[in-house]
C-alpha cells in the first residue's frame, strides 16, 4: 500500500525528477511579471499573462512545478470587497465585514460567476494544457483565517479574536467553505496541488491556532485529499510555536521561511511530511554571491533528508533577482 510520503513524491514528480534531481518550486509572481514586461496589475488581472510569464521563466529555470499564485484578494473580490490595482504596487482591498450582521448576510459566491475566481481557475486550465501530464500544477486559495483578514483587516481580525471571537469563528466558517469550493474548482481544472496561504497563523499564539483555525485545516485539508490533490501551506513568518499543531492536520508540504529552522521543522513534522524552503529571499537569493547561495543552499540540504525536502526561497523570489541568482540555484541542485 503506498505510504502517504510515496504519494505526496508521485504527484511531485516529472519525468526530470524522477532521475533523481532535488525539487525546485521557486514563487514566481513580481520577477515573473517583470522579466514578462507587464505590470504586476496585469499579472493579477489576465491568466494568459501569468501563465506566459511562468512558462518563460520556466524555460529559464527549468523548475519543477508551476503555480497560480498572483494576490491574496481573489475570493475577497468574488465575496464583494473593492480591489483597487495601482501598476506595480500590491493590490488594496476595502473592508467588507465590520459586525456581525456583516457576517451573517455575506453570501458564498460562485467562483465560475465572479471574474477574478474564473481568471484562476482559467490559469490552471491553461497551465495543463500546456504542460500536460504529468506535471505538477498548484492551485491557489486563501486560509479561513488569511481569508477573514483579508475581508475584515488585520489588526481588526486579531482584535475580533479577542472581543467578538464568535463573529471571526462564523466568518471563518464561511471561508473555509468558499475555500473548499475554489479549491475544488481548481482541482477539476487540472490542479493537483493545491496550495493555502494562511499567513496571519504566524502572528497568533499556538493557543489561538488551536482554537481558531486548526479545526479548520483539517476539514480543509481532508477535502482536499478526498478530491485527488495535494496541499501545500504556505504561512509567511515564524511558525516554529505551531509547528506542533501543523503536524496533526495532514498537512502534505508545508512551506517554511527563512527564520525557521528546517531540522526543527522536519523533526517536528515527521517524516511524512515534505518541507519547502528556506533560503532568504533577499539576502541570499536576490543579493547573495555565489559562494553564499552555495554555502546556505548547502547548509539547508546537509539539515533534512533528501526525501523531505523541496528547493525554494523563504517567500517570494523578489522581483530584481539577478537571472544568473536563479540559474545558480539550479545549477547546483542539480549536482
């Protein structure tokens, strides 16, 4: 019977991988775009410009999985909230809940009726056309909690948590169920990844994601897994208080920043689970020498088994990273 780590490699692997070269999955969004010559905005807002973007980085690259990740503000468009694009700079989206007679005439959307929901699951729907199969595709939705913060704010939701924790545990039902119906949107598109940014979970204490938002990965997670897919955390930050509670969702792959250490992470993770990370982004990646890529490449790789690890910066590859960075990176992970 294959092993829950077999499986999570199965859906991982290409024809290249399976030679016996280390994953690579940079998130390619801003350096995308740029090395494209479009905007960000435009990223965000055209699926064909974000899937050609990708696949000519692809080609640069030579990586191993692909991914719809644009912006956080997807479903909170899709739920009515205003997105403003301003060029270049990230998005900005107006507060939609305040109370919680807010929350209780939020309707769930449909994710094929609202344009910014559809112009992903069309991104995924190219990407396989063009990649066929096998190859890794991830799919993108918002964490119940990332998705409250996104309607409501940041420094409101933590509040909220504190002094109206029903109105933010209702609202974040209803994002978990608008993030079931994205992923599984997704899913039929031709994801087999799906990947969940949550990123507010760092910034609470390990006892407000037990109450708050660990039940609702499960479930999350768990209808992932019954639709075929794969899921990949990614939580921006320092998630070493969590890491025990992350290991008791099923979590497949999570993503782990630059300031957690990955032995700690794999240690606590188990072996049946699959890190991601962590070079820094920008010390390392973007401004780094060779000699240091090498050496905090090195460093990562000599701390985790081969097994359960995948390449990737902490975050985000910044939008100026020298080409010739990337293709190092590469290069040496191939050895």
């Amino acid at each position: 019977m294959e092993t829950k780590l077999e499986r999570i490699h199965r859906m991982l692997a290409t024809p290249k991988t399976n030679d016996g070269r280390i994953y690579f999955h940079p998130i390619l969004m801003m350096h995308a775009a740029t090395l494209y010559g479009k905007t960000y905005s435009e990223f965000m807002q055209d699926y064909r410009i974000l899937v050609e973007s990708n696949m000519e980085l692809l080609e640069m690259y030579d990586h191993d999985a692909v991914s719809v990740i644009s912006d956080p503000y997807r479903e909170a468009s899709a739920f009515g909230a205003k997105i403003t694009f301003d060029g270049d700079s990230s998005p900005k989206a107006d507060k939609l809940i305040t109370c919680m007679e807010d929350v209780e005439k939020l309707e769930i959307p449909d994710v094929y009726a609202h344009e910014r929901t559809l112009d992903r699951i069309n991104g995924v729907k190219l990407f396989r056309e063009k990649l066929g199969n096998p190859f890794p595709i991830i799919g993108w939705i918002e964490g119940p909690i990332a998705e409250t913060a996104d309607l409501c704010g940041v420094s409101e939701t933590m509040m909220n948590m504190i002094m109206e924790p029903d109105m933010v545990k209702a609202l974040m039902q209803k994002c978990l169920q608008m993030g079931k119906n994205f992923a599984l949107a997704q899913i039929e598109a031709g994801a087999n990844i799906i990947g969940v940014g949550d990123a507010l979970c760092s910034q609470i204490s390990d006892e407000m994601y037990d109450e708050f938002v660990q039940p609702l990965h499960k479930e999350l997670f768990a209808f992932i897994h019954e639709h075929g897919a794969i899921v990949k955390l990614h939580i921006c930050g320092n998630i070493t208080h969590i890491l025990p509670s992350l290991a008791q969702t099923d979590v497949d792959i999570v993503d782990a920043d630059w300031m957690v250490d990955v032995a700690e992470a794999h240690r606590i993770l188990g072996n049946e689970v699959v890190v991601c990370g962590n070079l820094d982004p920008v010390t390392v990646v973007m401004d780094g020498s060779r000699e240091l890529i090498k050496t905090k490449y090195e460093e990562v790789k000599n701390s985790i088994p081969r097994e359960n690890w995948i390449m990737m910066a902490g975050c985000e590859i910044p939008r100026s990273t020298p080409v010739e960075n990337m293709k190092y990176l590469r290069e040496i992970s191939m050895k």
